[in-house]
C-alpha cells in the first residue's frame, strides 16, 4: 500500500527524509518530485528492489535505468560501470 510523505522543499523534515531512507534500505520504491515530472528511487544494489523498479515502469530488465550518485565514487560503489562510464570518471 502507498505511503505519502510530504517535505518542505525549503525546510526539508530530517524524521521525514530518514523514513523516506529507510524504505529504499527495505527494498523498496520511493516516488519523489523533480523539476519535470517525478523519480523513482531503489537501493540499485538490491536486485529485489531493481525488479521491482523494472516491474513498476512495465519495462524489461534489459532496459537501461538512469542512476544518480553524488560522486563517481558512489556511482562505482553502486552499480557495475561499462568502460565508457568508468573512463568518465
């Protein structure tokens, strides 16, 4: 069942964040807002959690997603890179 969450995007609530953490450390799908539409976020470590991304968007798992890291370092950290990923780092 879908939980929402609402943050103050000037006054983001930390308690709020940390729920919102803690349910992509579970497994699974947290929605969140963007400048054009909204994301969709997982642990990309956790292949429960990735199908279930992939399940959600109807795609297949041959599909490429997008991953968003603070840093190549968590990129890396975070997915297996092909080379010209991992020479852009």
């Amino acid at each position: 069942m879908p939980v929402t969450f609402r943050v103050d995007p000037r006054s983001p609530d930390p308690a709020v964040v940390r729920q919102a953490a803690q349910l992509v450390r579970d497994g699974l799908v947290v929605a969140y807002p963007t400048d054009t539409l909204y994301g969709l976020a997982v642990d990309p470590r956790n292949a429960d959690a990735v199908r279930r991304l992939y399940d959600l968007k109807g795609r297949p798992e041959s599909s490429a997603l997008t991953l968003i890291g603070a840093d190549v370092a968590q990129a890396r950290a975070a997915a297996d890179l092909g080379a010209t990923a991992a020479a852009a780092g």
